[in-house]
C-alpha cells in the first residue's frame, strides 16, 4: 500500500493515499464529468480517471482518442490519472489500489441505475467505497450521449465540452460544424 506523509505540527506520520476511481465510457469526456472531477479532488488525494472497454455499445470515438482529449484536461493536476481498463469495475479498482469509486449523480434515473451497480458492486467486493456527487445545475443536464447527438445534428456544442475538445471534433468531423459557423 502506497503512504502519504503527512505533517501535524512536529509530528510526521504516515497515511494510506486516498485513491478513487472515477470509470465511465466518458465518448467524449464532457464538462459534467470534469466538474466532478475537480470536486472530486477535494475528497481524495488521486482520482484515476478509468475508460471502460466494456460496453456492448459501438462508441463514436476511439479509446486513445478519449484518453488523450481527458490527459489534456488534466494536463496540469498531476493528482489525475487516466487510463483504459476491461473487464469488472471493483476488479480493476483493487488492482489498481484504489478503496474508492466516485460517481456522479444528474437525476433520479441516474441515481436508480447507479443503485443497482452499487449493490451489485457491494456483493462482488464489499471493502470497496463508492462516493456520489450531486452534478450542478449547469451541467445536470450534459450527458455523452446528448453531446454524440449534437454531434449528429450539428448542433452547437460550446459550453458542453472543452473548447479544444470542440475544435478535434470540427477538425474530424468537417460536417459536425453547426451552420453558418466557420
Ligand atoms: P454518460 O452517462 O454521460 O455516458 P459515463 O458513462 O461516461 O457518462 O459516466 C461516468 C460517470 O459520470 C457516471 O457516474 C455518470 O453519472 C457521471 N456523469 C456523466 N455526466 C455527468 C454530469 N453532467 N454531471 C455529473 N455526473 C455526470
């Protein structure tokens, strides 16, 4: 297990770091999911970011590309990691050392379906945590799935996503552009 050095006036002692695991298919990683992740912060000393190959569910956009637009994000948070994982979520969690999952919460349909997993999860190992944070107002609304449509329909996407995650996804797909933008 990986200690944490800590400091309380002279006293120097050791803790275990406090990992998370924050997984999710994140096809594309948009500003709901960054919000809690910055918040996440706040409660665990490292969040690895965890892009589940799982998925029944063709996604739109390959894994490396999913990992380096969420690396970019978190270029500067060295506390972040991001990598791809197959296979059991509580599985890879404690492969990776990590005693907590983190996820975000939109709406009571998210929070039906995240209760199952979170039983389920319990079941298949129970010394692993799971943390829930309430999205915000602003981005309650955001999902991959709403941003993969405006993507379709050439919607605008500003304040979806990040803005240089925007311009890759012009860049790619020329015919996403919403009309009359340049
Ligand atoms: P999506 O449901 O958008 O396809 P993921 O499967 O990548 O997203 O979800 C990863 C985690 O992020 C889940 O816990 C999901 O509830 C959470 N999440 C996704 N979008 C938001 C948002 N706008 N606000 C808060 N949490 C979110």
């Amino acid at each position: 297990m990986q200690l944490h050095p800590v400091k309380v006036a002279e006293l120097t002692y050791l803790r275990p770091v406090k990992r998370a695991l924050f997984p999710g298919s994140f096809d594309p990683i948009t500003n709901g999911h960054i919000e809690i992740i910055r918040r996440g912060l706040t409660l665990f000393d490292e969040i690895v970011v965890g892009i589940g190959l799982n998925t029944s569910k063709q996604p739109m956009f390959p894994p490396a590309q999913r990992l380096k637009w969420i690396q970019e994000v978190f270029q500067n948070e060295p506390r972040v990691q991001v990598t791809t994982y197959t296979g059991l979520t509580v599985r890879f969690a404690r492969e990776i050392q990590a005693r907590f999952i983190l996820r975000g919460l939109r709406s009571a349909p998210d929070y039906e379906y995240e209760r199952n997993i979170d039983l389920l999860n319990k079941y298949l190992d129970e010394s692993i945590e799971t943390f829930y944070l309430l999205s915000s107002p602003e981005t309650s609304f955001v999902s991959s799935t709403l941003v993969r449509e405006v993507i379709k329909f050439h919607g605008h996407l500003e304040g979806l996503l990040p803005p240089h995650i925007i311009a890759d996804i012009y860049a790619t797909y020329p015919e996403s552009r919403p009309v009359g933008s340049k």
